[in-house]
C-alpha cells in the first residue's frame, strides 16, 4: 500500500469517492502481469460503487450522487478503484437507486 494523491478532475471525467468494490479474477490476472493492455504504475480495480465528489458533466451527474462503473479499461488504460477516489470518464459512471450506506 502507499499514499497517492486525491485525483484532479479533467474535461469528460468525475470525481468518485469510492464506498464498495469487488475483487475478481480480472484483477488477479493484471497484478500477475498477464493483461496486454495494462502498465504500471497502476491503480488496479474495474468495478466500484461510490459517490460523486466532483463532476465536469452536472446534467447528468451530481454531486453526492450514488453511482456505480464497471469495466472499460478501469484499472488497465487508466487508475481504478482501489484507492479512495477514482477519476473516471463521465460516459462510465451510472446512477443506481438504494437505500444502502
């Protein structure tokens, strides 16, 4: 484990802080050096759910907005979500409707 620095927003990406996630193989097999499309440094993880923290797109995305993403290069083409915040592109995050924590 070590300490990163809290993601900057960018044109076309959010902000999520990230409250749950699941571990999968997908993640296994990038850490043992067998994803083609992974480099490292990386931030593995490619499936989360969270809250949004900032947004560049308020029409769709609010702030405090439960959210989940999932898959499309989270975690290989770019920083996933094992870290407390993720920074992903707008068109990867989906609202979810539920009374969980």
């Amino acid at each position: 484990m070590t300490e990163v620095p809290k993601p900057s927003v960018k044109k076309g990406w959010s902000l999520v802080k990230v409250m749950g996630f699941g571990i999968n193989h997908s993640e296994i097999f990038t850490r043992e050096g067998l994803s083609p499309t992974a480099s490292f440094p990386r931030i593995l993880g490619i499936e989360c759910v969270g809250v949004v923290e900032e947004t560049t797109d308020p029409d769709k995305l609010s702030v405090g907005q439960k959210v989940i993403s999932i898959m499309r290069e989270m975690g290989r083409a770019f920083d996933g979500y094992y870290a407390e915040y993720a920074l992903l592109p707008n068109e990867q995050i989906y609202s979810v409707e539920t009374h969980l924590d």
